[in-house]
C-alpha cells in the first residue's frame, strides 16, 4: 500500500480537512470527561482525482490517553448496506487499532467514532481512499458532529 503521511490537524473539537495524499487527525472526546455518549460523525467521499477509481476506504484509530480500565475508542465505517466495526483494543497504549478496509468504491462513506465509558480521551484517526492496486486516490471530508 502507498500511504505518503500529511497530517491534517483536529483542535477545539473542529476537524479541518482537506484533499492530501494521505490523511490523520486528532482531537479530545469529551475534554470535560463527562459524557459516554460523546460521538463523532464525518462523511469521507472516496473519488478518482488522476490516480485511479476508489475501490476501498481504509482507516484505524489509536487511544493516546492514559490507560482507564474499561475505556475504549471504537471506529465504525459504513457504506451502502455495508458497515465495519473496531475498537483500539488496549485503552492508552498509543498503538493504532488493526485496519477497517470496507471497499465500496467509489462514493461517501460514514465514519462514527465513539468510546465505551464517560472519560476524556485523545485520539488519532487515519483514513485513506485506495484503489484496487492500493495506490492512494481522491479523498475529501466533512464533519457533521463533535460532540
């Protein structure tokens, strides 16, 4: 797989994004560390942008906080009548989760990102949309909740 690292940063809550190679943010769920159901919602559009037709969008994610017993990170992708789900498995390790490759072509795919207990905790995301030969193409998203 050719991923090329620009990062594209997350603060206050906000994601700004943009088209790049190759795409990560950050942020703090629930900074106040009261809230279980803290949810964050993004639409990421998989297109051929020069490099080739999107067949798949691939994303982890990765719990920088520190360890709390029963507090995990979860990501979920759906696209169509498809949907995958993965939680960072240990809470605060720094190590990103395995992969989610959901291939939809071409298209908007929903990205959920939530936790399991109230609790701040800092994240990182990493998505990308592949081709068939996993040769990065367009991607492109919106966040529609942070909250």
């Amino acid at each position: 797989m050719q991923i090329p690292s620009i990062s594209i940063i997350v603060s206050l809550g906000l994601l700004l994004s943009g088209t790049a190679l190759a795409h990560s943010a950050g942020a703090t769920m629930d900074p106040a560390g009261n809230k279980a159901t803290f949810t964050g919602l993004a639409r990421v559009t998989c297109f051929d942008d020069g490099s080739g037709s999107p067949s798949l969008l691939y994303a982890r994610v990765r719990d920088n906080s520190p360890p709390v017993s029963g507090l995990l990170v979860n990501l979920q992708m759906l696209k169509g009548t498809q949907a995958l789900s993965i939680s960072d498995p240990v809470s605060g390790d720094a190590n990103f989760s395995d992969s989610l490759q959901l291939a939809g072509g071409a298209g908007v795919y929903t990205l959920l990102l939530n936790k399991t207990a109230a609790g701040a905790r800092n994240f990182d995301i990493e998505y990308h949309c592949l081709t068939a030969t996993g040769d990065h193409t367009g991607t492109d998203i919106i966040v529609d909740q942070f909250k």
